[in-house]
C-alpha cells in the first residue's frame, strides 16, 4: 500500500508540472453512524469512521484531455448488536483499515468534430485494498482484500459544476448530462493464512444509461436535481436471480438558508427486475428512500453536519423500515 501511494504521489507531481490543475482539495474528518431496522432488531449496526482522508486532485492537458486523481484513507470500527447489545463472544468492533483511489481520464471531443462542446468519452480504473478484522472476540487474523474495477463513460455534459452561494463550500450546478456506462469488476483477491490468493470469478458487469437535470436558482439560493439511471447486469452468475435490470429515479433538493447553514432532502425509488425468481419467490423488488441533511460552517473550511434517512423495502407487505442517523466533521484544505 505504501509503495502504491508514493507512486501516485511522483505521478501527480510530474504530470501537475506541465499542465494546468483544476482542483486540489483535501479533506478529511470523522464520522459516526447508527442504522437499525424497525422490523428486526438484529440488524443494527453502529458504525464510526475515524479518521478519514479525502484527496481530489484534478488537471487539464490542453483542451481535450483532463486527468483525475481521487484517492481516499481511512480507518473504519462497526459493530452489530442486538437490542444494543452485542452477541455472546462478539462483544467487540471490527475494523477496517483501507486504501481506494479512482484515477479517470476525460477526452472532450472538438467542437469542429462534433459541432457542440459537451461530448466526451471517460475512463476510470478504481482500486481498494483493505485489511479487515471480524467483530468475533479472539478473531483469526486479518483478512486482505484487494478489488480492481474498470468503467467507461460516453456521452453529453454541459453542466457548471461546483458552484458558490451563500454557504461556503461548492455544493451546487447548473444543467444537463446523459451518458452510456460500461462497469466491470475486474479482479477481487482475498488473503489470509489458510488462504493465501484466491480469486473470484463471479463479479458482476453492468452496461447502462445515466442522466441527470440540476436547476439552479441563484436568487432563491436553492437547486433540485433530478437524476435516472439504467443498468443491466451482464453475468447469469452472480446471483441466483440471474441478470436483473435496476432502475434508480431520484430527486435531490439544496438550499443555502444562511452563510453558515446548508440544508438539504432527496428522495428516491428503485425498480429491480430478475432474470428468474429467486429463493424467496420473487421476481422484481421496489425500494423507497428518503434522507435529510444540514450542515454548519462555524468556519470556511470547517463542517459540521447531521443526516437521517429512510429506506424500505416496498415488495414486501410484511416490510419494516429502515433508519440510518449520522453526524460527523470535516475539515477542507485547498
């Protein structure tokens, strides 16, 4: 891992001295969250992220090309409990110790080629590698995972992204984007003592339509973004359902009330159709969401927020919600 962070850290640095950098933000800080299940008390989980590290570090190569660079840090501890208490001989935290990074190249199309700015075609190659430890007192070692995924986007973007109000982090956009989607996951290897390299063949492959419409009013300090999104999975084995189609509709909504507070809700409804029925005799299940955030920003670059939300599971009669509740910081550097 370390070896890995210094290499893309030379790579950043040589590439940053003949081009033009566009973002160079970090942020990191904490965040906790519990999340239980109306219906079954087994499934509650507490959760705390401390610390995290965020990096994004974006550059333009001349006017086509532009490099991204979004690597992340961090240390995770979670629990399951029932009824607020763990389980005989799981009465501790599992950790998480990992490392992601998402480098993409962005090709913009000349506007002689194509007659409008906006197209592009997009290219990412996300990597993870984490060492876990299980929440069973006296575990056995750590597990090491390590995932490597490769996506591909082509399509239309004319959106202002990143855009300044009230509050003082760039929260907001303007516009429209629509855009084909290609994801696989390439490689998952899982390491221990009694298993040193193995790989998994079932990972599932995803092709799609994605598009999204941001609404910015400046005088109201506020914008909705609606966004849809298609994708089919390619690979009959990966779950007993066989290939399923996923459809994800979604309405977000922010508002900048004051220069320190920012409030927000989004809303969400997931259609997902299967190949066959599975064990439980379904063929299609449907989701709800709905969350609630605000954030508070004693100074510029400091953050204070809280989140709620709800989810359920629509196909059910017998369904119960779910609750999820965060609260967390985090401070940016530029």
């Amino acid at each position: 891992m370390r070896k890995s962070v210094v290499i893309i850290a030379v790579f950043l640095f040589s590439v940053s001295m003949f081009a033009g950098i566009t973002k160079n933000e970090l942020v990191g800080g904490v965040k906790y969250f519990y999340n239980f299940d109306a219906g079954d008390p087994s499934n509650e989980l507490t959760n705390v992220n401390i610390p995290y590290v965020d990096y994004k570090f974006e550059i333009m190569l001349g006017k086509l090309f532009k490099i991204y660079a979004h690597p992340s840090i961090g240390y995770k501890m979670y629990k399951v409990t029932v009824d607020g208490e763990a389980p005989i001989g799981y009465d501790r935290y599992a950790t998480e110790f990992y490392f992601s990074v998402k480098p993409m190249l962005k090709f913009y199309f000349p506007k002689q080629l194509l007659t409008m700015d906006g197209f592009f075609a997009k290219g990412a190659l996300p990597i993870y590698s984490g060492s876990i430890s299980p929440q069973k007192e006296n575990p056995a070692p750590a597990e090491h995972i390590r995932t490597v995924d490769i996506s591909f986007n082509l399509g239309y973007d004319n959106r202002k992204i990143d855009q300044h109000l009230l509050t003082p982090w760039d929260s907001f956009e303007q516009g429209w984007a629509a855009y084909l989607t290609y994801d696989e996951h390439l490689i998952k290897t899982v390491s221990d003592p009694e298993e040193s390299n193995a790989y998994l063949t079932t990972e599932p492959r995803f092709m799609g339509i994605s598009g999204c419409y941001s609404h910015l009013v400046k005088k109201e300090n506020m914008m909705v973004k609606m966004s849809l999104d298609y994708l089919y999975q390619l690979n009959p084995d990966w779950s007993e359902g066989g290939k399923d189609t996923t459809i994800d509709l979604g309405v977000l909504f922010a508002y900048d009330i004051i220069k320190e507070v920012n409030a927000g809700a989004n809303l969400g409804f997931r259609v997902k159709e299967l190949e066959m029925t599975d064990a439980f005799g379904y063929g299609s299940y449907n989701y709800f969401v709905f969350g609630a955030h605000g954030h508070y920003y004693p100074l510029p670059l400091f953050d204070v927020y809280g989140a709620f939300e709800l989810d359920m599971d629509l196909t059910s009669d017998t369904a119960e919600p779910n609750f999820k509740f965060e609260v967390g910081g985090a401070v940016m550097f530029k």
